[in-house]
C-alpha cells in the first residue's frame, strides 16, 4: 500500500505502477494518463450516487471536528476504547483479533449508512451530515477510529471503494473523521484519508483534494494520504490501485460482498 504509486519521472503524460503486474494494464513502457472527467469509473460513481457537493468551503467544513454537546461524551469514548485497545493493539497476538473486529464492526456500519438514505438536496450538505453523524454512537465511532490506526485495518477498510460500497463508505469515513475531537483530532487522518481516497476513486478530485489535504494538514507524514494527494494532484488513474486492493481482498479469501462479519 506505501508503495501503490511511482513517482512521475518522464514524459508527464506517463504513469506506472508499483502493484500491479499485468503488462496488459500497466506496461513497463507506462500508461497513458487519462483525461480527467472522463473515466468509466467516473460515470460508474455518478450512476451510484457519487457527486461533487458544494463550494470548498463547505467540504472543508464537513470534516472538522464537532463541538458541543458531542464532543465531551465524544473524547470520553475515544480514553475508554484506548484504554481497551491500544494494549491489545500493541500485542502481536490480539493485534490481529483488534484488525478483524475493527473491520467487522465497521461493516456493520457501513450496511447501515447503505441502509440510510443519503441526504436529500433540499437538507443541504450540513442537514445530510447532521443526520450521518445521529447514525453513530460514541463507543462505535472511538472503536473504529482506534482500530483504523493500525495501517493493515486500514488498507482493507480501503477496499470499499466503488459500485454500492463507495457513497455509505464515503458518508461512514466523513463522519468518523468528525468525531476525532480534543486530544484525538490528528486519529482523523485515517479516515480522512479513506475519504480522499473513495473521493478520488469517484471521480471527485476536489473532494479527494480536500480530505486528503486535511489529513496531511494533521499528520504531514502519513504516507498513504502524501501517496494519494501526489497521485490525484498528477492526474493519475486510480484504476491500479484498485486493482491491488481487489487482489489484496482475494488474497485474504472474501468475495465481492463488501459486508463481512
């Protein structure tokens, strides 16, 4: 995953891949950079229910930290989930147990933002994240956001990324971004990242330039978010990085359901 993308050397026009050994796609010679807008990809999210929403103010806004009366309660969660996890997170045995709970748990809540209706044009952005955020409890978001700081959890939780995945992905990383408050608020930067990313698979680069531009604004040294802001800044196809993560969700012997456990 810190390897998805080579640097663009020459001519700018090409682009490789570090992951993706199909010569069909990825020649050694590199692959044409795509013209922006007009990927399949891009009409695929549209179809889904992806799409550019408001001015960059108003992105930026919807992925800061909420204040009162959720924050206090909000930080509480975040010390009682670290207290219980970040032990078992640094023991090599439990630390896989907390990766398979972290993505169960949040499967469950990504089938339950699929089952929620996204937000209606006439409640406007802040309207449908208000409504996104009443989804969540304080225990579930501290013990996702704990989880997803623990890099392998989140390079799988980055495979919900396209068809009926990518829009409750999107609202479910949106939202835990919010909840990293008070001493928590650099945790966002995992799911601000995974944001950015299924922005950026969507075909919504002003999205994915925001978030991941937030993430890196948290933590300059988070190597995915400066690996997927290099790329979606070059004009890069997300396609082989998709690829990877299809192959890396295979290799651990899932389908093609998104929702496990």
């Amino acid at each position: 995953m810190r390897r998805a993308f080579a640097q663009v050397t020459a001519p700018p026009e090409l682009a490789w891949s570090y992951c993706c050994p199909d010569a069909r796609c990825c020649p050694a010679e590199g692959a044409p950079l795509g013209i922006p807008g007009t990927s399949a990809i891009a009409a695929a999210a549209a179809y889904a229910g992806l799409r550019v929403e408001g001015t960059l103010k108003e992105m930026t806004a919807r992925l800061v930290p909420l204040g009162p009366p959720t924050a206090g309660p909000q930080e509480q969660a975040l010390d009682i989930a670290g207290t219980a996890l970040v032990p078992r997170m640094l023991g090599e045995t439990d630390r896989e147990t907390v990766r398979a709970e972290t993505l169960a748990l949040a499967g469950r809540l990504l089938e339950r933002y699929r089952n929620a209706p996204a937000a209606a044009r006439k409640e406007g952005v802040a309207g449908g994240d208000a409504r996104d955020d009443r989804l969540l409890t304080h225990e579930e978001a501290a013990t996702v956001i704990l989880g997803l700081q623990d890099r392998i959890a989140r390079d799988w939780a980055a495979e919900w990324m396209e068809g009926e995945d990518a829009v409750p992905a999107l609202r479910l990383w949106r939202a835990l971004a919010r909840r990293c408050v008070g001493a928590y608020t650099e945790h966002a930067a995992a799911p601000l990242t995974l944001a950015g990313w299924v922005a950026w698979s969507g075909g919504d680069e002003p999205g994915a330039r925001v978030a991941l531009g937030r993430a890196l604004d948290l933590d300059p040294g988070y190597v995915f978010a400066r690996l997927l802001h290099g790329a979606c800044n070059n004009g890069l196809d997300p396609e082989p990085l998709r690829q990877c993560l299809r192959r890396q969700r295979a290799a651990r012997g899932l389908g093609t359901s998104a929702v496990q456990g």
